[in-house]
C-alpha cells in the first residue's frame, strides 16, 4: 500500500510546477513588467516636455549672457534660432498638455512617434546652446584683459567669475 501511496504522491508533485521554475518565472515577469514602465515613464512626452522645456530655458541663458558678453548681437542667426526654437517649444508643449488629458491618448501619441519629435527639438535645442558656449569660448580665447597677464589666466578669470555670477542668479533656496 505504501506504493501506491508513494505513487500517487510523486503523481501529485510532477503534475504541479517546482518552486524553483515559478519563481524565476515570476522574477522574470517582475523584471520584465519593471524595465516596460521604465521604458514607458523614459519616453512619455510629458516628461520629455519638461525636459525640453528645462533644455530651451538653460539656452536662453546662454544666449542672453553671450548676447551681454557681446559675443552675439541681438538681431542674428543665433536670436533668429532661438525664437524659431521658442516657437517650436511652446506648440509642443500645447500638444503633450492636450494629450496629457487621457491616458490613452498619452499612448498613442507616444506609439505615433511623437517621442521622436520631442527627442529631436531636445537635440536641436541643446545643439544651439552648444554653439552658443563655443562661440563663448572662442571669445574668451581671444580676450586679452590689461593688467591680468596672459591670455590663459584671462580665460580662467573670465569664467570663475561668470561660474560665480551664475551662482547670485540662481533663486535656489
């Protein structure tokens, strides 16, 4: 009798999944399911707008402390850029917050490929701030301030000072 026990045992235990197999299965699920609302929360346009918005901010600063540096005037290429930029950004930003009602048509926006347009404004947005910086720094090389010396110690000056006039404009609390 203690075989067909044993018997009927073993039957019960090999019809039912071993602990081991659930709980990877379950691991993996969780991992999975976790990297998809990553993925979802990384590339949903109510984010990228924020950063999008944060970016076109940080290069209107640059722009306007090159255009006090005399670096840039106020009626060139680069202002003309920006303001293209500022137009952009705001129609943008008009579009995520109307998508941003529902949920749904948060999805499909982000299935649609608005992602990649916000993601590309980001990139042309930054691009302009980079230029703006080189433009700077070229300056800054070529700045040759009577009484300090060389132009690198010039240069080294010139930006601890712009590092710590930054610092005064900035209403951080």
């Amino acid at each position: 009798m203690t075989s067909l026990g044993e018997a009927s045992i073993s039957l019960a235990q090999s019809a039912l999944p071993s602990s081991k197999s659930t709980t990877t299965n379950v691991i993996v699920g969780a991992v999975i399911l976790a990297l998809s609302a990553f993925f979802v929360h990384y590339t949903s346009p109510m984010r990228l707008t924020a950063v999008l918005v944060a970016a076109l901010h940080e290069t209107e600063e640059a722009h306007l402390a090159a255009v006090e540096a005399g670096v840039l005037s106020g009626s060139d290429v680069h202002t003309e850029m920006l303001s293209s930029l500022q137009m952009k950004v705001s129609i943008i930003r008009e579009a995520s917050l109307c998508n941003s009602l529902s949920s749904s048509q948060a999805l499909r926006e982000l299935l649609k490929g608005h992602t990649l347009a916000l993601l590309r404004c980001i990139w042309e947005v930054q691009g302009l701030q980079t230029h703006i910086e080189i433009l700077k720094e070229r300056q800054l090389r070529h700045l040759g301030l009577p009484g300090i010396g060389t132009p690198t110690r010039a240069v080294a000056f010139r930006r601890r000072y712009d590092r710590f006039n930054s610092f005064k404009r900035c209403k951080c609390s």
